[in-house]
C-alpha cells in the first residue's frame, strides 16, 4: 500500500532539485543479495544507481572483485549493458558479497583484484581481532611492546556498596599504558546480557561475591570471555595491577563438580542444621569445599561437615539423588539456596617480564 504514492514523490524530488544520474560513467550501486546458484555459481542481485555496467567489464563488490560474465535483467532476460536505476543479477564473482556492499566497475582487471584481496586481508584481520579475546594473562604482552591498552570490564557485585567501591578503586589503577573502563557495572548474578557485552566490547567480567548464572556460565565458555570471580575486594585489584605490571601470579583454575539444591531445612540434635537437598548437577562429597548461594549470590564459603543418604553416613551422592547435607561450622541455609561443590587447581606458572 502506499507504493504508487512513494514513486511519485521520489519522482516529484527528484524533479524539483534536478537529481541525475550520468549513464557515461563507470557503473556503480548497491548489492540487493547474494547467493550460491546451482549451476551456475555466485550470483549478485545489484541495483545500478549510477553510471553503466557491461559484460567483460571487472568490478569490485565489498570484498569480492570478479568480471561480469554475464547480466540478467528484473525479467531474467539476458542484457549486454545496464544503465543507472537498473536492477540487474550478475554472474562472475570469485565469492559471496555481503548485502549492502558497495558495487563498482573498475578498468583496471588487476586492480580490482588487488583491492578485493587488500578487503578480504582486512576483514580476515578484523575477525581475528573480535575472536581473540583479551585476558588479564595477556594484558602485560601489549604494554610490554609500548601500546596503549584499555581494559574494559564489566562489574558485578552482590550489594551496590561493593559496586561502588571497585568502580573507583578499579578506575584509579589506570596508569599511561593501561586504560581501565568500566562499561557495565551493577549488583546481581552474572547473566547472559553480561556476556554478550563483553563479547561485543572484548572485555573482561570481574564478579564480587557473585556467581555467573548457568546459561551465562556455558555462554562465557562459549564465547571464551575471560570471567574473574573473588570474595575478596583486595584480591581483584591485587590480581589486576599484577596482570598490568606482567606479575600476574599463577592461575588457579576452579572446577565445579557439583551442585545441590536446598528443598528443605531440619535441626537435628547433636549435629545442628541439615539441609535436605537434590543433587541436580555432578557430585557431592564429604570434606569438599562448597559455596552456599542464595539468588547467585556467595553467602558463604566453607566445608561440607556432614553428608548423609537417608540416614547412613556418605562419602559421595550423585546427580539424581537426594541426601542431607550439613556444612561445617555454619547454619544459615534456607530452601531455595543452591550448595556450589568445587575444586581449586594450578594451572599456568607466573608470567616472566
């Protein structure tokens, strides 16, 4: 609806303020789409907005240089040449342009391929610029070599207090090599939004006395986004000034091997408050160190003293299984609150400047 309306005021226009097109040029417009046709190959649906196209001329689109060999008009009938605000499907490219590419006639065969390839270089270097991502265990590299690095991060704390106090705490480590920004900060878990900012922007996630939530989690693993957690304020600075003077000590790797929702809460004599819980992911063992989390955020970290199916003692209960679990030396625990099982293990050695 509207159409015959829009023609004739586009025509009115361009009436008005004398718009022309000069056929006597070399042809230039804008690529429609793009496909693979069976048969007969690349095939760019281009709308001519200027100038004139013919068979055997070579042309650049994007990134793809070609020759055309042959042209079909809006009526699939087959043309040797199409002047401006001409819709034409062209055969001969080397690969896919993009929609929205930029296509244009150019003499020079041999230059039409070198402008294709310096394209394609520059796209090839720019995607592998989005898909190595920075990390606190890189950062000295670049500083090292006399850049000028800004580390972006995204914060996440479990109170606005925290937030506030590693916003400004962060933002005075800044020195002339290394430009600290905070693109993002907030109190709550770490979620999928967080992620895919860091992965827009190549930042770092720093979380205080947070936990990523599961889907988050497997995103940033995914996205390989560099994810740092603590408990305490001292810690994240500390790890950071240590990454931009290239003294970042070893990396501890955490692993979790379990997690356990809390159903229900009992006291019983002797032993103090246990929780009934369902093991909804990996393990629980006695002795492990566990994280009690409560809307994903850390309440407490510890030990876990007590672990019993039904009313045997364990060592271990698996994913599918319920079991009673007290933590040692703590009795806050309230249902709904989730028990963290993990692991601290060395994996790198401290970085040599």
């Amino acid at each position: 609806e509207g159409l015959d309306l829009l023609l004739e005021m586009t025509l009115l226009v361009a009436d008005m303020q004398d718009l022309q097109a000069t056929p006597k040029r070399a042809g230039m417009g804008t690529v429609l789409e793009a496909k693979i046709d069976k048969g007969r190959g690349p095939v760019a649906h281009v709308l001519l907005q200027n100038g004139t196209a013919e068979i055997g001329e070579s042309f650049i689109a994007g990134a793809v240089y070609g020759k055309i060999r042959a042209m079909f008009d809006d009526r699939g009938q087959k043309v040797k040449s199409a002047g401006p605000s001409t819709p034409i499907e062209i055969l001969g490219l080397t690969s896919l342009p993009q929609a929205g590419d930029q296509f244009q006639v150019i003499a020079d065969s041999v230059k039409a391929r070198q402008i294709g390839d310096f394209r394609q270089q520059k796209l090839r270097d720019e995607q592998l610029a989005r898909s190595t991502r920075l990390t606190l265990d890189q950062l000295h590299q670049p500083v090292e070599d006399g850049k000028v690095v800004e580390l972006p991060i995204v914060l996440r704390a479990d109170v606005q207090g925290s937030v506030e106090v590693l916003t400004d705490t962060l933002k005075k480590l800044s020195s002339a090599k290394v430009k600290i920004k905070i693109i993002s900060s907030g109190a709550g878990a770490i979620t999928d939004t967080d992620v895919l900012l860091a992965s827009a922007s190549n930042a770092i996630i720093v979380g205080f006395n947070v936990r990523p939530e599961k889907s988050a989690e497997e995103l940033a693993a995914r996205e390989d986004i560099d994810v740092r957690l603590h408990t305490v304020i001292y810690n994240v600075t500390d790890e950071i000034k240590k990454a931009m003077e290239g003294l970042l000590e070893p990396t501890f790797k955490e692993s979790v091997i379990g997690r356990a929702e809390v159903r229900n809460v009992f006291k019983v004599p002797r032993v103090g408050m246990v929780a009934g819980c369902y093991i909804t992911e990996g393990k629980v063992t006695r002795g492990a160190d566990v994280r009690l989390l409560r809307d994903n955020v850390v309440v407490h970290e510890g030990k876990i003293g007590s672990l019993k199916r039904f009313k045997d003692d364990a060592t271990e209960v698996k994913q599918g299984f319920e079991c009673g679990v007290g933590l040692a030396s703590y009795g806050d625990v309230k249902p709904g609150d989730v028990f963290e099982i993990f692991t601290v293990e060395k994996v790198q050695e401290a970085a040599v400047t």
